[in-house]
C-alpha cells in the first residue's frame, strides 16, 4: 500500500486517503483498528481517525462496538452491488469479443456458469464465409466442451464433485468419458489456464476457451474461439492462445477482477 502524503486539508489528498482506507479494508477482508491502518497506509492514528468519523457518519463504514474497529457499511456494499448489476458479462465483453473477432478471424463466444452447463450468451460471427460457431442460449456440456473444462478447472469443488460422479454422455469417439480421463484433463487446463476441446462435441469442431472471473474472483463464464478443427487444431497457436486468454482477462478486469 503506498504511503499517502501532503497535508490533510488538500482536497486531492483526502480523497485519495479516503479511498485508501476503504481499499485497505476491502484488500483485508475483516475489521481493522486505527493503529494497523495507520501503519499499512504510513500515515498517523490521528489524521486516520478523523477520516473514519466522516466515513462512518455517511455509512461507508462502521465501527463494531465490541472491539472498536471498523469495516465496510451496508452504503459501500450497495454501491459496490449497483456497479456489479450494471456491468454484466455481456455488456463487459462486448468489445474483447469484437477485438478477438477481427484479430483472428473464428467467432468469439461469451458464456455463463450455470448449474447444468455453460449456457452460450452472446457471440460474434467468424469472418469465413461458412459460419461455424454455437448458437446463443446452448448449454454446453461441462466433460465435452472447452467451456465446461474451464468450469470444472476453476469453478468449486461442488461442481467437479457432481460431474466427476455422474454418468458422463459420448457424444463422438474422441469425448472423454471417463472420470480418471476427466480429472486429468482438467488438471492440465487448470495448469496450462485455457482449454481445448476437438471433436470432443462434434466431430470437426473444436473451441479454445479461457476463464471470466467476477470482482470477487469467482469464476463467472468463459470466453472462446470457435471454429472448424483445420481452423483451431488439437495444439492451437501461441497467437491463438494468447489473445483469447488476453481477452478472457480484459473481460474479468471490466468486471471488476483484480489480476495478481
């Protein structure tokens, strides 16, 4: 955390003390007192003090009797609710979409975690004059398309819990249907970050996908390429890859998601 200096009176200052305190708190993720404040932000316990009384009066955070230190308010939370609720994947994706559209030529997908599958929400056509791609409002299957391999990679435990127990559908000769087969391959995309998935739903089409988290750092959809496998093969390029994964991020940071 940077140290915050100038006087206590400037108007640029305060603001950016003010902001300070509440990143502070947000980064921490439990209450705080006013001498471990002023030690992150290198500042003095009374300078901070007279900024937790302005932002407690306006209910940006609170003091907890018990204990006396502070944390969050509900006017904060609200506020940080009204941004999430007005900036949707869709909404968020829209020009990464369009980006790696023109970039690369396939169709760009955006795509939903849901309970059953992935469900495709938007997508912008390929340039080829023979579309290939998935229409918006299909659920992917999780074990046999690249969307879902990012769900089960970084989704929760509960998720891969149920899929790995649960009668996986072949719906070509290369769909993996087992669940050693399964774990595997979902080891690799957790480590490699992106997924694949050729002929594994259809035969001659396969789909490059990368994972979409929310400010919270929840997984929250998937953003791929999609197009025939002469197009996207089995061991895609490193331009491929590195531009869907570089849009995935673009999306999660539009959201909200703070990269390490």
């Amino acid at each position: 955390m940077p140290r915050v200096s100038g006087p206590g009176g400037d108007g640029v200052q305060a603001v950016v003390l003010a902001m300070r305190i509440l990143e502070l708190l947000a980064e921490e993720g439990r209450p705080m007192g006013v001498s471990a404040m002023a030690v992150a932000l290198e500042t003095t316990k009374s300078r901070i003090w007279r900024y937790l009384q302005t932002l407690v009066q306006h209910g940006y955070i609170v003091q907890l009797p018990e204990t006396e230190r502070y944390q969050l308010g509900s006017r904060l939370i609200k506020l940080g609710q009204a941004v999430g609720e007005g900036r949707d994947i869709v909404s968020a994706s829209a020009r990464a979409l369009r980006e790696l559209r023109d970039s690369l030529g396939h169709s760009a997908v955006i795509a939903q975690l849901e309970a059953e599958g992935v469900r495709v929400l938007t997508t912008v056509p390929g340039k080829s004059t023979v579309e290939i791609g998935v229409r918006p409002g299909s659920l992917l299957e999780f074990h046999s398309s690249a969307q879902g391999k990012i769900a089960l990679a970084f989704g929760n435990d509960a998720l891969r819990a149920t899929v790995f127990g649960m009668r996986l559908e072949r719906r070509t000769q290369a769909t993996i249907v087992t669940p050693g087969g399964l774990r595997k391959e979902i080891e690799r995309v957790r480590q490699a970050g992106w997924a694949i998935a050729p002929n594994e739903i259809l035969i001659g089409l396969n789909a490059l996908a990368a994972p979409v988290f929310d400010a919270a750092g929840s997984l929250v959809g998937t953003l791929a390429i999609v197009d025939s496998v002469q197009f996207i093969t089995e061991t895609p390029t490193a331009e491929q890859i590195e531009r869907t994964v570089r849009a995935a991020k673009q999306v999660s940071e539009a959201l909200g998601y703070v990269l390490d």
